[in-house]
C-alpha cells in the first residue's frame, strides 16, 4: 500500500468534495447553453412584435344586433361575391377553384338554414302576434267608462277579457316567440362563425385582400348591407346611414 502525506490527502479530499458541490454541474451547462444562444442571434432575424406585424385588410362587418332578415341579405352577397369568381374559366388553378366551390357550397347551407328560421320568426310576429296584440288594445278600450258604443259591456266583461288576452300572451304567444328567437338566434351564430372560418381558410390559401373583397359594404352603423337606399327593402340601406 502507497503511503501518502497528510498534505497531499487534505488536497484530494477537498478536490473531491468540490466535484460534488452543485455549482460544478451548474455552471458548466450554463455557459454552453449561453453560447448557442449567441450563435442562433447571429445567424437569425429576430421577429418584429406582434404590434408592428401588418394587418390584413378589414372587411366591412355587419353589426351582430342586426336582424336575421339583414343577416340573410349579408351571407347572400357573400354567397353572390364567392360565385362570382368562379366565372371567368381562366382565372383560378385548380386547387383555388376547389377551395371556393367548397366554401360558396358551406356559406349557402349557412344561408338557408338562416333562411328556414327568419320566414317562421316573420310570419309569427307579423301573423299570429299581432292578432294578440290587437286583441289586447281592443279589451283595453273596453274597459273605458266611455267607448262610444251604443251597447257596450259592462265592466266586469270588460276586465275578464283582457284577463283572459294577458294569459294568451304571457302563456301561448310570448314562449313560442322565444323559442323562434332562440333558434333564429342560433342560425345566425352558425353563418357569422362559419364566415369566420372561411375568412381564416381563404386568406391562407390566396389572401386576405381577396377575402376583404369577398363583403358588401354595410351602412356606417353596420346594421344593414348598403345598397341603393331603396325604401321598400328593409335588409339594405344607404352607405349613409
């Protein structure tokens, strides 16, 4: 067995200690990881931030307030719009062609069902509704002292009635009402996310600027598409507006 001096063991002793102190295996990696980091920044172009990226251009959007009739007129211009630049033969590749089809084939589906729920809601107010209401007007007339009838019921008649109005209209009219608005409501969500969906699919594939040119414009309070102001039709309005 080798003999070693007293100061010589001290050495490796505190030599081996020190290869098990933490900052040994610390230090080392950090300095190499720091070195990579230098070489990726010298080699790369660090990206702008996300406020000084360009935005895509923006399209006129329709105030999501706006009624399921104006909701309708908007989906069928986008529908019209997407049809349209499947006309000229010559201007899209293959992939392109396929790409809008497909997208004219969704947007259309969203439109008609859109359209299956704004003729029900319609009809109802402007049908079933109305008769209610004028009904209501006509038992509360009734219940004046003075109605200007010859023969007019009496008080009590008068009261029962409207009673019996008020139960319609809080028991039968109104919840068949909301449903009607609620699946209106839900046709609605589904057109505007499936635009939504189509904006982000397009605009990968050709452009955003292509997807801009893809909306009417809407009137400056965004509640309806402007068109020509013409007063008979309640889904457009001037650019005015």
């Amino acid at each position: 067995m080798i003999a070693i001096a007293a100061p010589l063991q001290l050495q490796l002793i505190s030599y081996s200690a020190s290869l098990f102190r933490p900052e040994v295996f610390v230090a080392a990696p950090k300095k190499k990881a720091a070195k990579r980091t230098v070489r990726r920044s010298s080699t790369s172009s660090t990206p702008p931030p996300p406020d000084q990226l360009p935005e895509p251009p923006a399209h006129p959007v329709l105030d999501p307030t706006a009624s399921g009739l104006r909701h309708l007129r908007w989906g069928r211009e986008v529908v019209g719009t997407l049809r349209g630049f499947l006309v000229p033969s010559n201007l899209l590749v293959a992939e392109e062609r396929l790409a809008i089809e497909a997208e004219a084939a969704r947007i259309s589906a969203l439109v008609t069902a859109l359209s299956q729920t704004v003729k029900p809601y319609r009809d109802f107010l402007e049908r079933t509704r109305t008769l209610t209401r004028g009904k209501m007007r006509a038992a509360r007339f009734l219940t004046k002292p003075n109605t200007g009838f010859r023969i007019s019921p009496s008080a009590r008649q008068s009261e029962a009635w409207l009673a019996e109005i008020q139960v319609e209209m809080k028991s039968v009219i109104e919840p068949e009402r909301e449903r009607l608005s609620a699946d209106l409501a839900f046709a609605i969500a589904m057109l505007r996310t499936g635009l939504n969906s189509m904006d982000e699919r397009l605009g990968a594939l050709i452009s955003p600027e292509f997807v801009a040119a893809l909306y009417p414009p809407v009137t400056r309070d965004g509640s309806r598409v402007a068109d020509d102001g013409d007063p008979d039709d309640d889904a457009s309005g001037s650019l005015g507006d």
